[in-house]
C-alpha cells in the first residue's frame, strides 16, 4: 500500500476528551477515530488488524470443531423476560429501542437467550448434538462510564461461541479444548507470555467459570498470580478454601493488574431449561441441553496488544497481527526509483508492505514509522545501494544493510 | 463439509408468519433464521454465500482504488441535526436510543454524516483528494412493515462508498468508473442480465441519480425498461422531457417490477458545507469537498438471487456465490467408503464440496441438495464405478457420468 494513497494519515493528537493510552496511540497513528466515548471507528489499518485478529481467532475456533454463523443486532424482549435478563435491575447496560408500533426491542448486548432460542430449531435428539456456534458480532453496552478507550467500550466487536452437549461429561471435554485454543489464540496474537488462565466465580452451576487475564498495567481487573504455575485468581474466588482446591500458596502470589481478553462458562442447564431448549436421547426421554459459552473480545485484544506492546514511540505490532510486515521508506527524492523498485519486488512476492512515498522529510517518515508500528522497517536512501535496504525491527535500536533477495527468501 | 457435522438442517416448514417467498427459501434450506420480522440471522451457509457477495464487491471497490474500514452503529445527534435528518418528520425510519444519563443516540441507517464528519480529520488540502472508502455495516431502519424478507430488513448490511472529490470534474470520473464497477459486480453474482442501470430523480444537486435495478416479479420497484437500449426510469422521473434527453421512446419501454439492489448519487457540495467539510486549494482557498454515495444491499442481493433463480424445488446458486461449488450424496450404505474417497479427493485439491454423508433415504437426499441449490449435485452409490461419480447441475434435468479426474481439472 502506498501512503500517498491512503486517505488516512497520523495525527498530532487525539481528542483531548480521550483519556485512555490505547485509543490515544491508535487515533493519533491513524488506525481508529472516537465517533463518541466508547464507540470507534475502525479505520483501514485497524480494520486489518481486527481482521487478522478474527482470522487467528477463526482458524482455532473452526479446528474446534465450530461454526461460524451472525446473530441480530435487534432482540426480542420476550426471550429475555424467560430468563428475568430484561429487566434493566437485572441488566444495567441495555440499550433499548422501539419499533414504530411501540412494541420494545433490545440491542444486542449479548447473545445466550437469541442463540439457545434459535438452537431449539435444530435440535430434537442426541444425534444432533454436539452443536457448536460462533460469531464475530458488534455488541452495544450502555456502559455509564466509557474511559478506557477500546478496551471497553459501548460498542465493541466480541466473538462468543456457544457449545450445545448432551451431559457434563461431553461439555467438560469441550471445555477444556477450548481453554487450550483459547490460550493459542492468545500466543499466536502476541499475549502469550502475559495472558493467564484465571479463575473466577461460576454463578450457580459450577463453582468456576474462566477468564483470561493479559497483564497490563492499564488492566481494569486485579488478578492473583502465580508467576510459577501460570494460573491466576480473581479476586472475587481468593478464599483459603479455592487456593487449597487450587494447590496454590497466597504467599506465592502476585496482586497485579490485568485486563480480561476471554472468558468461558458452563451455563449448565438452567438457561436451557428457561428456555425450552431440549432433545430426546436413544429412549426417548427428553433433558434439557448443556450449554457453554466462550467470549474473546476482538477490539479489546487489539487494544490490549496497542497498550501493552507499544512503547513511548508509539505502536509495535506483532508480525501476526500487524497490517503489513513491512513500512518501507524512501528518504530522498533521488531514491524514488529504487524504493519503487523495492516495492514491486516485496510485493508482487506477496509480502505485506506499506510504502511511505509520500514527499515528506525523513524525519517525518521515521516518526510515524514509529507511531504506526508495522515489525520491520526498510529504508532506502540515495547511498542505498541497488537490491540493498536498510532493515532495522520496531522492537530493536539495530539497524543492519539486508538484501532485498534475502526478505523474499 | 460434511453434513452430518452441521449443527444445522433443512426444515420441512418456514415460520407461519413469513409471507416473503426468499426468506421461506432459505429458512427452509437453512440458511437464515427469522429473528423478529425484518431481522434475519445468518447460518453457517447463508453467512457463506453474504462473505461471498461482499468479497466480489470488496475486488470491485479495491479495483476502483477504495479503501474498506468500518464505522460505527451508535451515532450522535449532533451530526445528524446539522443536515437536518434527525428529526423524525425528515427521516422517519430512525431507531433511537438514550445513553444512561439521558442524552439521546441515533443506531445507523445511514452513515454519510458520520463519514463527512469524521474525514474532516484527515482532508485539509486539494493533496489529501480525492478520497474514496467503503464499509460492509448493517444498517437499522424502523420500517413500518417488514413482509419482503431479506429483500427489505430492518436489520441488513449494506456496502455503502463514499467519494470526496475536488471538483464536479473529478468527481463525475470517479462516478462513471463506479457505474461500471457496480454493473461488474451484478454480473459477478449472476444477475448480470437481468440488472439495469435505472435513472431515478437525483435531488438538489443533480437531475438524476442512478439506481441498479434486477428485473424481477416480486421486486417492489416499477421501473420502465428499455429492453434494447438496457437501460431504464423509475416512475418518478417518467416524464417526455426526460425521454427526450435520453433518447428513449415511450411505445418501447415495458413496465415492471423490479428489486433495487443499488443506487449511487451526488450530493455535490450540499451535505460538506453543512458539515464543514473543506479543502484549501493550491492558492489557499477554501472550498467544500464534492461527495458521492454508492450504496449496493448485500443481504437484499443475497434475497433477490434467491428469489430470482430459484424455482419451485428451491435455491439455485451461481457458482461465484455459492457456499460450496458441489452437492456430494452417497445414496446406499455400502458406497460410503467410495464416496468418503471422492470427497477427500476432490476437497484436497481445494474444490467446495457439501457431503451428504447423513443416514437418510436417497430420496430425502436429493430433495435437500435441490432445496439448498449448490450449482453441481455429485451422486455415489453401490453400482458408480470407482472414480466416477454421476454428475448434474442444479440447473439441468440431465446426468451424466463424470471421473473425478475430469472434476480436479
């Protein structure tokens, strides 16, 4: 991609009305803008980021086993009041609308009672299960408070599965399968070092559920962490009764804060009881379905990555999630041939590059190389010599003379 | 796929409340479900067919030098006052919603205020123009009644593209170059010859804008077509004057119903100077950005090619559209492991094959791979020679015997 023609570009500054560190870099580098606190813009590069996280995401939910299908937006309030989740004492962060007749409508803030309603036309005996569902979807929360960028926002994109078995013993193999692709989703993304499986309250049908926790300064959350064993604690389930079950010493752990990237809990059979999602096993009994559900936050984790990654420069994508592996810059007028030359070469090899041929000074160019962050920055000048860049990381102050033959290889 | 790992499948009945011929179709082979009327979820082969549709469009947009990201469904009054569209007696399919300390947010059934808003951060001088991008977003809209199915939603997802321009010059260019994407993109999903550009009236700016209309009986437009000249009216601008400009004649033109399934239109420099939206030219002075929209309904798309080709047994799919390129039955027990081969084979060498692999009759079978329409029914049974499979389009009463050598090439 040329940068001359992106119609795009970094900006001095944010909004002064943002206060969070991620929106701040990933406005001001050109890869989102604040529409209002809490809602954004995804704009070229970060739509790429966001779908390079949902692609990573995809790959590991489909070898699950999952497929992939998109909910609505608009709700039924009837599907709620079954499960007493209408109610906005129950509910905080509805955003509620109406249809020209007066009848209400909800928007999506989640999608448990939607997809188990949905479920029950295709489910009537054990041979159809088990089912397993997922979506990238855009949730809206009428959060009261909206200060942490994209890290939580009123209007986010989340993917949630959703895993249909006949007894516990079936959902708790799933279980597990997923908190191990959970945790190479978060590898693959460039959180694996600092995401951990963490323990938190289950509600009434398991004493668990599990979040995983990227530890991060700006976190919201404060976790427990045993740096050793890599399992952590949420506050709310840190009783000497849980550390014992867990085999975990509370002298061994860390009070850190982290933000929660993914969460996954077994609904048991209650909501399917509430909401008549049944099947008849091999005698023709009926029992209600187990259901699971799994979220990871998509425009959280990019924001997560943007904090916890980027530096006082500016972003520092992992090459997994960056736009292009490349920023290519041309210093001196002189050089255009060549860089153009670069660039056709990186390109037509199929290598992501985004090319800085904009008339600006170097200066420049290097500043928002930084900003932006793409892994690896090339710089061709008018001493370059021909099939040569200078090849310099984001992550390194190194910068050593490659040739272009060898990028290719 | 294999079918028998779908957590989805045909149903013998649409709900009794759908009256739209499309959404019966693809409820009943699966590939949506009803949430409220007007608000369709998409299941894993109807969300095939929609990535489909919007990957041709995205290769049309990119090729006329596009750029994708995505906006936002929680919008601000304030933007949309400016131009005067907030009010319910000027836009009267407006959802609503109110943010928890009471101040009022509109849920998007159009974006281009929010998009002329947001590029003033990024077009300051003539050097930032022109400037063209796009967004795949679902749309809101408070339709009084919702009874066309996919073909006219509440909830939809429409590809809508903006252009800022510098002047009408540029700005024309840039609109013809989208006319004839638009037409590419309409012939790509297989709608090429029953689609026509439609002059329909342009507004204050314009005399016309241009409206794609696929000639078809359950489309909710009357157009007035030229079957010759393959082009049209909309009622609205039917008059002798026009006729006489476009070089039509009255006694040729044939009235009929028609599903609109884009529509592009200049807003000149009306909505960017009541938006601020400007640009400093070479000499330093001001001038107001010429903007187009481009809008094409991709969801609808997908209803009227649904509507459109199928017939009285079901979906029909062009290939470029379709979920998989092959329907694979295995018809008697005892071919399964010939038919297992075939669908190793043909889905190694990268071909989309939908594997019956189910135990169900032949004939329950056959009327499933008609109902859901892949362009090419492949049948295995005890008496197929090994690597030969029975070959026949959807569209064809004829089989005929086929190697599956013949298929990989």
């Amino acid at each position: 991609m040329r940068m001359s023609k992106l119609p795009i570009k970094t900006l001095k500054e944010a909004p002064a009305d943002e206060v969070s560190a991620n929106a701040q870099l990933l406005i001001r580098a050109g890869f989102i803008h604040k529409e209002l606190a809490g809602a954004y813009c995804y704009l070229p590069l970060g739509l790429m980021v966001l779908e390079n996280i949902k692609g990573i995401v995809r790959e590991e939910m489909n070898a699950l086993g999952a497929h992939e299908l998109i909910m609505t937006t608009l709700q039924r309030p009837e599907l709620w009041s079954k499960t007493d989740r209408w109610d906005e004492k129950q509910v905080d962060i509805w955003f509620k609308t109406k249809l020209q007749n007066g009848n209400d409508l909800g928007l999506a803030w989640s999608h448990e009672e939607p997809i188990a309603d949905m479920m029950k036309s295709f489910v009537n005996s054990y041979r159809d299960l088990p089912a397993y569902v997922y979506q990238f979807q855009t949730k809206l929360r009428n959060e009261l408070r909206a200060k942490s960028g994209v890290m939580r926002g009123r209007e986010f994109v989340m993917k949630d599965m959703y895993s249909l078995s006949v007894d516990d013993e079936s959902h708790q193999k799933f279980y597990e399968a997923a908190k191990q692709a959970y945790m190479k989703v978060f590898a693959r993304v460039g959180l694996g070092g600092s995401t951990f499986e963490t323990f938190a309250s289950g509600g009434a049908f398991t004493q668990f559920s599990h979040e995983f926790q990227t530890v991060t300064a700006s976190g919201e959350d404060v976790i427990f962490l045993d740096e050793q064993k890599k399992i952590a604690v949420n506050e709310e389930v840190l009783t000497d009764e849980v550390l014992g079950q867990l085999g975990l010493d509370r002298d061994n752990l860390k009070k850190t804060n982290a933000a929660e990237v993914g969460n996954i809990f077994s609904f048991g059979t209650s909501k399917s009881e509430q909401l008549g999602l049944v099947f008849t096993d091999e005698n023709d009994n009926q029992h209600p379905v187990v259901l699971g559900s799994y979220g990871i936050g998509i425009t959280r984790l990019a924001g997560v990555i943007a904090e916890h990654l980027g530096d006082e420069r500016g972003l520092v994508w992992p090459e997994a999630v960056a736009p292009y592996k490349y920023h290519l810059i041309v210093v001196s007028s002189e050089a255009q041939a060549k860089a153009d030359e670069v660039y056709k070469q990186l390109s037509d090899a199929g290598l992501g590059v985004l090319y800085d041929d904009r008339d600006k000074r170097a200066g420049e160019k290097f500043a928002d190389a930084d900003l932006m962050g793409m892994p690896i920055r090339l710089v061709v000048g008018s001493k370059t010599p021909e099939g040569q860049v200078e090849y310099k990381p984001r992550s390194s102050e190194q910068a050593e003379a490659k040739s272009v033959q060898d990028l290719i290889k």
